[in-house]
C-alpha cells in the first residue's frame, strides 16, 4: 500500500490535534517554535485541500471585536495516514543495521 506524503510540518500539526482542536495561534503556542505564523495557515489549507483536517469558524458573541477564528481538527482519514507514517517508522526502527563492507 502506498502512504500518502506526509511532510514533517503536516506531521505535527496531526500529532498537535489528535489530543484536541486547536486555532492556528494554539498550534503555534503548543509547538514551542516548531511552526512560525508564517507557514500554520497556509500548511493548514494545504492539509485541508488533502482530507488531513477539517475547519470551520467559531461563533462570536454579540457585540464581540475582532474577527471569528477558524478551529481545525483532524478528519478520520488524517488520522489514518498519521498512523500509517508512525508504524512505518516503527518498522523501519526495527530493521537492523547494515554495517558497510570493508
């Protein structure tokens, strides 16, 4: 079977959602500098454009200033391909070492 790419970036973005949903800034925040507010929104629309997560726009109350924000959580298909990436790793740790000809 073939896995799905799956870039480091979008890797922990998979890994920062399975516990819970999060805005973009909450990705940034719980990744301690792994993701710059440069790069969250557009990798999140990449993942989106994929089937990785789904968004949708908070509900502001009445009177409320500032603009909505857009939560993000991973979709069941996400979900998948981050757990087809992890056992391949685990596979590939497994493997044992060549050592190179001398």
């Amino acid at each position: 079977m073939d896995i799905p790419r799956l870039s480091a970036t979008e890797r922990l973005i998979l890994e920062l959602l399975e516990g819970e949903e999060m805005f973009g800034l909450q990705l940034v925040e719980q990744s301690k500098g792994a993701l710059k507010r440069g790069t969250v929104y557009v990798t999140l629309g990449r993942m989106q454009d994929k089937g990785y997560v789904e968004s949708w726009t908070e509900e502001q109350p009445p009177g409320a200033i500032g603009l909505p924000r857009r939560r993000y959580r991973p979709t069941a298909y996400g979900l998948r391909v981050l757990e087809a990436w992890e056992a391949a790793a685990r596979t590939l740790r497994r493997q044992p070492q060549l050592k190179p000809a001398t």
